[in-house]
C-alpha cells in the first residue's frame, strides 16, 4: 500500500447502543456490522467454544462484516464477508491469504445468558477499531467530530505536517481477481478530519466495483493523527492508492 498526502473519510460502523432484551437479539444486531475480527482470521471455517473465546486462538486478525448469525441447540454460527487486512503503525496484523466469505462457530455456547455476558465474550474477538486499538494498547486522543466552520485544505501545503495512519485496512484481494490476475490500482479522493476519520471518499481512478466497493468500505476503519498546521488539526483533501499486484 502507498499512502499518499490527500485522503478523505468515511465514519465506520461500530456496535451502536440499542435496547436489547436477550442474547440472541444480541448477536442479530451484529448483522451488516463492520468489526475487526481478533485471532481467528486465515483459516477457512474456523470453530472456538465460548469459554476460550479469551484465548488467541492462532490466528490472525481481518476486518470483517458480519452476513448473518444461525443458531443451533448448543452453538452459534457468524458468517463473515472479508473486508481487508489490518495494520497498527504500520505493522501488519492482518492475514495473507484468506477466504472471501466463512463461518466463525462458537461451540458450547449458553444462549440463556445475559446480553452483558455475551457482549463482553463476543466483543474480545469482534472489536470496533477504537476497541481494537485500546485492546493492542493504542491510544488516538482526538475530537469526536471534524469541525465544521473549516473548509479541508489541499494536502501538502506550506506549513502542514502529513496524516499518520494508526489503524489502517487494506482491501481484500479476492480469489476470483487473484485467477483473474487482475493487477492495477485504485486511487481514493477523500478528505481527513480534525477527528481522524477519513471522510466523502471518492473512487479516483477504479478497478472493478468488487475491488472499488472493498477500498471505500476498508477506509471506514481507518484511524489517524489529522494534518496539523503548526499545533493546531486542520481536514485535509488526501488522495490514498491501492496496489494490487501478483506476487
């Protein structure tokens, strides 16, 4: 991945508040959500019981959106769309290769506890990128919104200091554009907020909607230090490239 001085953003979807009455509502309202999945990632299907779902479970980590949850008497099962490979500061948590979609199997799972106690077994592994951070021990102070009486300005310019990734995702590379050997890159125009988020992205210069459609949704994780003018955070107009390449 290159990272240019122009971005933009996109807010990422976390696991927002609503009332919830049991488990099962729960976890259906982790349906078209966009996590971080922690530990279990690289592998086609893979299955944990619920007591070790607080163990690493040899895996790696992808961002993920949650397809659909399907109960049985004693476990529960998350489909997942990959979405892309992580990486914190620069350094890659993510996998090398992994399936477009799987199942996460939770076995030996109580479906008669509490909401709290399912949110907090489930949340270890599937993390909004705030909680992924604080979990990998990143702290990102930064205002809960961009300032709005500021226009963004063109990214670089005299006496702006560049955007520093925290949380970054690169788009999945499917197996039908890896037979494919589909190769180019795709250029985002998107602006960075004074919140750190990467806002009104824009395919630039595109691939195929597959591969334009991962790019947009993989930026909604990102997380970065803004541009700063001086001491003070100003949105910044940044275009991000993705390169895909056969290796």
């Amino acid at each position: 991945m290159k990272f240019f001085p122009h971005l933009g953003c996109l807010i990422a979807l976390g696991i927002t508040a609503v009332p919830q009455q049991n488990t099962r509502d729960y976890l259906q309202h982790l349906v078209e959500q966009r996590l971080i999945l922690r530990h279990y990632g690289g592998s086609a299907n893979p299955s944990v019981k619920e007591r070790d779902l607080n163990r690493k479970g040899g895996g790696c980590d992808e961002a993920v959106e949650v397809k659909a949850v399907t109960f049985t008497a004693s476990s529960v099962q998350l489909q997942l769309r990959n979405i892309g490979s992580p990486s914190i500061e620069n350094k890659s948590k993510g996998c090398e290769i992994t399936p477009d979609e799987y199942s996460l199997r939770i076995t030996e799972f109580d479906q008669d506890q509490t909401r709290e106690q399912t949110e907090n077994a489930i949340g270890y592994v599937l993390q909004t990128p705030e909680a992924y951070l604080a979990a990998n021990g990143v702290t990102l102070n930064l205002p809960l919104t961009s300032a709005t009486n500021q226009s963004p300005v063109d990214f670089p310019g005299p006496g702006l200091t560049a955007p520093k990734p925290v949380l970054t995702v690169y788009p999945n590379y499917s197996d039908a554009d890896r037979n494919a050997r589909l190769q180019g890159v795709i250029t985002v125009r998107c602006v960075i907020g004074t919140d750190g988020l990467v806002h009104t992205p824009v395919i630039g210069k595109g691939l195929t909607d597959e591969l334009n459609k991962l790019a947009l949704e993989a930026l909604s994780f990102w997380r970065l230090e803004p541009v700063r003018s001086g001491t003070e955070s100003v949105s910044a107009k940044i275009p991000v490239e993705f390169s895909f390449r056969m290796h």
